[in-house]
C-alpha cells in the first residue's frame, strides 16, 4: 500500500454480512482479499468481517461493497505501524511436553538445562509445537522413554 496499512471492519447481522461477503467473493477485482467472517456476539447477533487489504485499490474496493450493503456499520482504520512478525511470536511461548521443550529462535534465551531442547521456529512449513498432537506425541514418547530404550526415534 501506498501509506499505512488499514483494517476494513464491517458489523450487522447475519444476513447482510454474508451477502457483503459473498459480494466480495464475487468481484474479480477483490480475488485475491484477505477477511475473515464470524459472529461476534451471540446474543445480540452481531456478526463481523475483518478485512486487511494489501493495496490502496484493494482497501477502496472492499469498503465499498461494505458500505454499499445496507444494515453494515463500516469502518476503515490505519494500522500502527508495529513489529508484527514479533508481536505474533511474543504469543508462542515455548512448549514443555515431559522432558521436552520445544521453542523457537525468539526464546533462544529462555533454554532450560537438563531438557531435551527442541527448536521448531515457526513458518509456512512447520508450526511451533503448539499443536495438540504434537504435544501428545512428546508427552507419549516421554512416557516410553521411562521403561523403554530405542536405538532410533522415527
């Protein structure tokens, strides 16, 4: 984008969240947009969609659609200009899954002796060790390794 990012942010109910959003699906213009959909508040049925456009025709466009549904409250916010890529990883704090710790670059610092260290820096490929499974899996071969021994892992 030409200046600051923004956020396009759309409230209302259900139906014309859905007819705004399928409207933006629909544009061949807007293919490639980025927003999300969801219920905001149960109760009072407010429904909202999010939107982070990546160019100054994008964010114009979707606004547009937006304001342009009746019963929406639009509103088009500039984004602090932030870190973003460490403010996402300030929310991955390492993972400690029996004698494992699973950890990323950013908690380089924070390596506990006498663990099984593992570093998993998150990416497109590969999550962070958050996952359910994952922590099951290191919980369970934890539990192994207490009665059993293993000439290899895999």
């Amino acid at each position: 984008m030409s200046e600051s990012a923004v956020q396009v942010t759309a409230r209302g109910d259900r139906a014309p969240a859905e007819a705004a959003a399928a409207a933006i699906d629909a544009n061949p213009l807007l293919e490639g947009a980025t927003y999300s959909i969801l219920e905001e508040d149960e109760d009072k049925e407010i429904w909202r969609i999010d939107a982070f456009p990546t160019s100054d025709e994008e964010a114009e466009g979707i606004a547009e659609i937006l304001r342009a549904t009746p019963g929406l409250e639009v509103v088009v916010e500039k984004l602090a200009d932030a870190d973003w890529l460490a403010m996402s990883l300030s929310g991955l704090p390492p993972v400690e899954a029996g004698r494992f710790f699973v950890y990323g670059a950013h908690d380089q610092g924070k390596i506990p002796e006498g663990r099984v260290n593992l570093k998993i820096d998150a990416g497109a490929a590969f999550g962070t060790g958050h996952h359910g499974t994952t922590v099951g899996c290191l919980e369970a071969f934890d539990n192994l390794l207490k009665t059993e021994t293993f000439e290899k892992v895999l």
